[in-house]
C-alpha cells in the first residue's frame, strides 16, 4: 500500500488498482481533500504528474473539480437511481472530452530521458486523465467484474481485484485485513477465556 504525505489528516491511499478507484478512495475515513495542498499530494502520489510538476497554480476551484468528480465517480460505480446515474454519466462524459496533459521527453542532467509536460497542466486536463480512466474501467467488462467492496467492518472502500483466483477480501491487507485477523484472533480468546 502507498501512502501520501504524513501532515495529512488521513494518508492517502493509491492501492485501489485504479486511479479513478483511488480518488473514491479520498472520502473515507474521513475527507482527506481536506485542502489544496491535500488535492496536489494526491495528484503527485496518483501519478498524474511527472516527479517534479509544479501545481502552485492549483486552487480551490481544482479542489471542488476534483471532489465533484470524485462523486459522479462513485455513482457509476456504486450504483444509484437511474436520475444520479444518468447526470453522473454525462458529466463524466464531459469531462473526459478534456485534453490530457501533453508529456514530453527532456534529457535529465545524467543524460538520460525523462518525462515531464509540455507546460503546468491545468485542472480539465488533470481532471480528463481520471475521467477517461473511469470510462476505460466501466466499459471493460472484465475490469468492470473485477470491482469489488471493501468486506472490512464500516469500509466503504472500492478496488480492482486482480489477484489469483479473484479472492482479494480487503481494499488492503494491511488496512481492513489486519483489522479482520485482530478481531477473529480476539473472539477465539474470548472464546477459550469462557470454556
């Protein structure tokens, strides 16, 4: 599991299989968008943007475009009444339409070719990357199986099962898995306290 900035409020996650995945990923446990410093880490830590990308120009607008997404995101992928779902579809639609950031290929100063973008990418282009990932998702049928919920006590959490044999349980086996093997080991204690 990958983990963003420590002054976080809650880290933040990127082991959903997807980016889009990762982005629902933000709400729970609690907000961890909770700023723009916040939106720019996940950005980074989502791969997004090359190493170094300056986003100083982000703002509370990109917040809300993200968040925004980020619900019209969980709709298609949850589920909803035919009226959500429908509205969700177009606007993720819409904002796939958006160019992505163009990347270019610069020599770093070992010689070697590095990526970058063509110039500081704006928001629709950071948001069309996400969306195209959502649209690529929901219209893979066999990636579209592979979505699976969380089966951790209060876990939310969607994820791409691609494990062998699609028996992945948990968003995380170091997260909800560990929660699960603590509380199972604490109920046969309790069990062998009472015979």
């Amino acid at each position: 599991m990958a983990l963003g900035s420590a002054d976080i409020a809650y880290p933040l996650r990127f082991d959903a299989g997807r980016v889009c995945l990762d982005l629902l990923a933000t709400t729970h446990p609690g907000e961890r968008l909770d700023g723009v410093g916040a939106l720019c880490a996940w950005i980074r830590g989502a791969g997004l943007v090359p190493d170094g990308t300056v986003l100083d120009h982000a703002d509370g607008v990109w917040l809300a475009g993200f968040r925004e997404l980020r619900t019209r995101i969980g709709v298609l992928v949850r589920g909803g009444d035919t009226l959500s779902h429908g509205r969700a579809l177009r606007r993720v639609n819409e904002v796939a339409l958006g160019a992505p950031p163009a990347p270019v290929a610069v020599r770093a100063e070992d010689g070697r070719l590095v990526r970058e973008l063509a110039g500081p990418p704006g928001c629709g282009a950071l948001l069309a990357v996400v969306a195209r990932d959502a649209v690529e998702l929901l219209t893979d049928p066999v990636a579209r199986t592979a979505v699976r919920e969380c089966e951790g006590d209060n876990c939310p959490l969607v994820y791409l099962d691609t494990s062998r044999g699609r028996r992945r349980r948990w968003c995380s086996s170091e997260v909800c898995g560990n929660r699960e093997r603590v509380a199972r080991h604490r109920r046969r204690a309790a069990a062998l306290a009472r015979a």
